[in-house]
C-alpha cells in the first residue's frame, strides 16, 4: 500500500482494532488523526516532514518540559512524558510549588563547614546537635549513605562526607575529596574513633587503605564497618571473597546474641 492512496481508503482497510489502537495513541500524543494515518500504515514513508511530525509535541510547551525532564537520572522519555501530562493535570498551585522548591533548593542549599554534608545553615543538624558524640567521626562516600546510617537508627556520632572515592579510572584523586579537612579535624586530637564506612568495592578499600596510612599518624582508634553475609542470605549463593572474610573474622556466639 503506497502513502499517495486516499485517507478513506486507508480507513477502510483497517481493522477495528486499529483503529482503536491508532485513536489512543494519537489521544496520548496528541497527534491529529487524519494527518498521521497515512504514516502508521504504510510501510514506506516519503515525505520527511511527515516523520518528523511523529517525533514532535502539539506543544513546544510540553516538548521542552519533556526533554528537561528526561535529563534526569532514570528518567526517559516516556516518564518524563507521564510527568509532563500529570503536572498538566494539576492545579497551578501545586506546579507553583514544586517548581519553587527544586528553586529555592538549589539556590539557598549550603554545605555543613564541619561534614560536608548538605544543609540549610553553616552546620547540619547532626553536627549542630549536641546530644551526638562528637568524638566518634564516621567516613562516608556522599550524603546518601550519611542518610542510609542514620536510617538504622544504631549511630549517635557525627560524619564526615567525602564526596566520592578514590578512582583512578575516573580521574578522581585524593586531592579532589575531602580528605584535608578531616585531617584538620583529627588534629587536635579530640576525636577518638573514625569508622570507614565506604563500599566495599577496590575503589574503596583503596580509600579505605589511604585513609588508615593517613590517620595511624595520630593517636585514636581506626576501624571499618563489618563485612559479612546479609541476614536472610543462604550460604550457597554468597560470593567466595564474602563469606571468605566472614570466617576470618568470625564472633563469639555468645557476643551475637541480644544484637
């Protein structure tokens, strides 16, 4: 079947579940029918304005929101699709809303001076607190896994945020994290304990082991989180280096208990 046929003819040539299909998806896109028809049919398409009206919005509008949101980590162009016609559907005020928190967010957002953590004044809440245990210093890769311990429930010291690991395939170095500034807080020699809580991937360990070859210079306790089989995992599936370091480092039964 050639494009040049007749838009009636190519109706009558469809089924109805076609039609049906072809209606919703033009309902969606907001495509007119008529114009785009002769193009989900034929197999061979001429004209390029025509294809190129298939890739495009009815709105420039929506097709700019579309993309901006499409930049987003995760986020394709069918979400972001989704996200657009939602927030259509929306009463102005709550688009005024989100709009102005991503803004103000981005705007007034500062850095704790101490962690480095995200915050809304010169100290975060955790360092601002002083109810925490300001002796015991955690070392964290972002603000994610800050978050991520906190969630637990089990850690009353404060944190200091790296911003990422040492990764020589990516180019980052230790000079490009902030490895300085918690060298300045352990100087004075009021803090007693750092715990490395970074991933335990080689990137890692290899922060990891700069850190322990930077800190053993002064005079507190240097440890690292606990590595070992997840609760609930089955022994067959665990990888050999994990379960390895689990029976290196094995515990007295009688100290599990009640934990």
């Amino acid at each position: 079947m050639e494009c040049r046929e007749p838009y009636n003819h190519l109706i009558s040539c469809a089924s109805s579940l076609q039609l049906h299909i072809y209606k919703a998806l033009c309902t969606l896109f907001c495509m007119d029918t008529k114009f785009n028809f002769d193009v989900l049919l034929c197999t061979k398409v001429t004209n390029k304005r025509t294809l190129l009206a298939m890739n495009t919005y009815s709105s420039r509008l929506v097709e700019t929101t579309v993309n901006e949101l499409a930049r987003l980590p995760g986020i394709g162009k069918k979400s972001a699709l989704r996200l657009t016609l939602h927030l259509l559907r929306q009463d102005i005020a709550v688009v005024e809303a989100l709009g102005n928190a991503i803004i103000r967010m981005r705007q007034d957002i500062k850095y704790c001076k101490q962690c480095h953590a995200i915050s809304d004044g010169d100290l975060c809440e955790v360092c601002a607190n002083p109810r925490r245990d300001h002796a015991l210093v955690c070392v964290v890769e972002d603000v994610r896994n800050m978050m991520a311990i906190e969630n637990t429930g089990q850690y009353n010291g404060v944190y200091h945020v790296l911003g990422g690991i040492i990764s020589p395939m990516e180019g980052v170095g230790p000079n490009d994290l902030n490895i300085g500034s918690l060298m300045e807080r352990v100087a004075p020699g009021e803090i007693r304990e750092v715990i490395m809580a970074l991933s335990t991937t080689v990137e890692g360990d290899t922060t990891n082991f700069y850190l322990f070859r930077r800190l053993k210079e002064y005079n507190l306790l240097i440890s690292t989180i606990a590595r070992g089989i997840a609760i609930g995992d089955d022994l067959e599936y665990t990888d050999e280096i994990t379960l390895g370091r689990s029976i290196v480092n094995r515990l007295p039964y009688e100290g599990t208990l009640g934990r």
